[in-house]
C-alpha cells in the first residue's frame, strides 16, 4: 500500500464541538498508525461564513488534542488552482459555463455546471461497504459560481487529488455527497481515494449531537480543566475500540492500536458523565508532582497544596473543579478558620453538660499533641476514635458531639475532609493551635 495520506477538513463557520473533533482523532491516529501524514485542510470557501476566530479556535483545538498536522492550508489560497481547473473542464467540455434564470435577487445569472454522465455510482466504503446510488436525478449540478467561487464539491476533489489523499475519512453526513465527487474525480482523471465514513454521534437521548442541541465547543472543555490525553482518549473510543478489555489508552498506545477495521457501524453516544469519569482516570494517573503542575491552581503555599493532591484526586473530575474545591470545602488549608461559638456547640445532645465541648476538645487537645509529625490520616483516627466511641456508648449521636467540634474547630467550615485527615495535612502543631483557639471561643 502507498504511504497513508488522510485529512481533517473543517469549515471555520462555527465553533467545532467535540464530536467534529472524533473525525479528526481518528484521521490522524490512522496515519500515524500506518506511518503516513496527515493534512489540516481549512475549508473557508463559504466566504461569508468562514471566520478567523472560528479558523483560530480549530487550530488551538488541534494542538491541544497534540494532533499536529504535517501540511495545513486554506483553500481560500488554492483560488488560482481551482480557476485553473475550472478553465480546463470547460474547455474540455467536462463543465459548461451555463445561463441561469436568477429566481432571487443576488442570484447569478451564470454558473459553471457539470456535465453528468447519470447512472449509478458505486464505491466500497471501508465501514458500511459497498454503496450504490443513482446519480441520474442530480442533473448537471453546480461546480463553481464562477471561476473564482468553486463550491464545496469541487475544491474537495481538486485538493482531495493534489495532496495525495488516500483515505478520505469523514463524518457519515457526506456520505451523500460521495458519488457527486466520485463523478468529478473520473471525469477529472484523478485516482479514487478510500472512502470510511464514521457513525453519527448522539447525544445520550439518541438526538443528534449539535451545537443548536447545546454541544460546547471543545475549547470549553480545555477551560473546564480537562487533560488533553482524557479527551483524546474519549474521542477515540467514540465509535472504535480496541478489541480487547482496555479502556484507557494513551496517545502512543492509541496510535498504535487503532485501525480502520474496527469502527463499528452503529452510532456512538456522547457521554459527559462518562468523559468525566475517564478525565478523572487520567487525572489520578498523573504523580502529585504533575497534578499540582498542570492544574493551574493560585496559591500562596505550594508545599500544602501537595499534601491536598491526594484530596483533589479522590474528589475531582476536572482541574476547575478542583480549583473550586481549594476555594470551597478545601480552602480550610490555606487559611485560618473564623469560628462562630454556637456552630462548635452544634451537634452537643441535649442532655449534656454546657461545658461537654469544651472538655471534649481539651481531652482530644492532649491526644492530638502527642501525634508525631507526619502522622497519617489513619494513625490520627486509630489515636481520637476511642474517645469519641466512648462518648457513642453515653447516648446514640455522641460520636458526632466529639467528631463535629473538633472537624468545625480545625476547618471553620460546614463542610470539609473529616477531622483526622485534617489533623493529618495541617499537622499536628497547627492542628493543636486550631482547637486551642477554639477552646478559648468556648471560655470567653
Ligand atoms: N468541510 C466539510 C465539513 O466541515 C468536510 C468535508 C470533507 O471532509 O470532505 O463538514
């Protein structure tokens, strides 16, 4: 076989969700596989439509994906090319240069249409197979709107042919427009590239997925925090797999896998909770050391964000979220708590003594200055446990009565890690300072 040549060839008239992506994922994983090259093509032909910024977003979505293309180009800059070819099917007599009855204001009253021969077109798409249709009814469609306007049909073969593709893998929706451009390939005298066109993408309610049904750009999901690798690992298995049990597969290992042959034919489904929980995967899979790195987290104390890694990792499914938690039930490790004297008395049972909190957190004090430093989260809780079981054994509820003042004492938040994983990331010292402090709040 010729070396592998395949494209990603999106029009800049919108912001590409990420299922527009999947084509690109998998046109570029089928050529690094085989060891081809793979070729960024910006099909800004609709001039109207086609916007830098939406240009600018395709290409920041590629090199966050680290799908980088060995050729990339616009066909805006192929006008000459186009308007060569156009002149020679005219002359020729492939083409003809037809009058129009304009029916709407603006319309032409000249096109450059294409003789079609008719009769059935057919073409063995590497997914469904053979495809036959009947391109008879077409007629003799447009190919340009004058010399310097080929439409979409025409500059995909002309540029399909001069870039050597050889595997033209696409969205399901052109299937439909295969035979018109086999037709302008024979006629032209190019060689017929293969063809694999890949299953729709569904939202979980079978409806197609589309920016009009709120599909979020891809982009959001970089800025929602997610790793690359999580998302190209997502994409890939949108429609493919890999034939064995594994679910996540990195970058080499993907490019490695992957092939044309297992793509199934059935429509794949668009999960967000799914690409979540494979985001969080890939999260845990990083060492704290990177974690902390690339979840671009503001803090005044890197050192005690290292410790919280873990934390993040047991709780996050994206790095935003994860910054939401440093600021949230987290925040208690980067400054001090502001303690209310009736939240530390809370959870007291009614019928115990007014000063059970304080002699509680006096008790726990001398055990929790008695822990080394560097304690785990477990030696902490096999140290304080006993207490508060004992206070369990005076009356159903009792383990909260000890477990909630000191949990309030150390973080001054509602809601926060539980008390022994606190002691153990802010240490003992400091954890010994915290329930001081919010024994004096009990004195006063
Ligand atoms: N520009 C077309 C699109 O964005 C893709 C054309 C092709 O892959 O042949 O849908």
């Amino acid at each position: 076989m010729s070396v592998v040549v395949t494209r990603f060839a999106p029009s800049p008239t919108g912001f590409l969700h990420a299922g527009n992506y999947r084509t690109a994922v998998f046109a570029y994983l089928f050529a690094k596989h085989t060891g081809g090259s793979f070729v960024l093509r910006i099909e800004d032909t609709d001039k109207e439509r086609s916007k830098p910024e939406y240009e600018a977003n395709i290409l920041e979505s590629l090199a966050w994906l680290d799908l980088p293309a060995d050729r990339r180009y616009r066909q805006s800059d192929n006008t000459a090319r186009y308007r060569e070819l156009l002149e020679k099917s005219v002359a020729a007599g492939i083409a003809y240069v037809s009058k129009e009855t304009p029916r709407n204001p603006g319309d032409r009253e000249e096109v450059i249409r294409f003789k079609n021969p008719g009769g059935a077109v057919s073409f063995v798409d590497g997914i469904r197979g053979e495809i036959t249709m009947d391109v008879s009814d077409l007629g003799d469609f447009v190919i340009a709107r004058s010399f310097d306007e080929p439409v979409f049909h025409f500059a995909v073969v002309v540029d399909d042919a001069d870039e050597g593709i050889t595997h033209v893998i696409r969205g399901e929706d052109h299937i439909a427009n295969t035979p018109r451009q086999i037709l302008l390939q024979r006629a032209l005298g190019f060689p017929l590239p293969a063809y694999a066109h890949l299953p729709l993408i569904l939202n979980p309610d079978r409806t197609k997925l589309s920016k009009r049904k709120g599909a979020k750009a891809l982009t959001e999901y970089r800025d929602q925090g997610m790793l690359p690798e999580a998302m190209l690992n997502y994409l890939a298995f949108l429609g493919w797999n890999p034939g064995d049990e594994r679910e996540y597969l990195s970058r080499k290992e993907l490019i490695e896998a992957f092939d044309l042959t297992r793509i199934q034919k059935g429509s794949a489904i668009f999960d967000e909770i799914k690409l979540l929980s494979v985001n969080q995967h890939w999260m845990r899979a990083l060492s704290d050391e990177d974690f902390a790195a690339r979840g671009d987290f503001q803090t005044s104390d890197p050192g005690r964000l290292r410790s919280v890694v873990p934390l993040l990792k047991e709780r996050a499914h994206t790095f935003q979220e994860a910054r939401e938690m440093l600021s949230g039930e987290l925040a208690c490790f980067f400054r001090e708590p502001v303690l209310e004297h009736d939240k530390l008395t809370a959870k007291e049972l009614p019928n115990c003594p007014d000063n059970m909190t304080k002699s509680a957190l006096e008790e726990l004090l001398e055990l929790v200055e008695a822990l080394p430093e560097g304690v785990s989260a477990g030696a902490v809780k096999d140290a304080l446990m006993p207490r508060a079981d004992a206070e369990e054994k005076k009356g159903k509820g009792g383990r909260g009565a000890i477990l909630w003042p000191l949990r309030y004492a150390l973080s001054g938040q509602e809601r926060s890690p539980d008390p022994f994983t606190l002691i153990s990331i802010l240490g003992p010292k400091e954890a010994v300072s915290r329930i001081q402090k919010a024994i004096a709040i009990l004195e006063g």
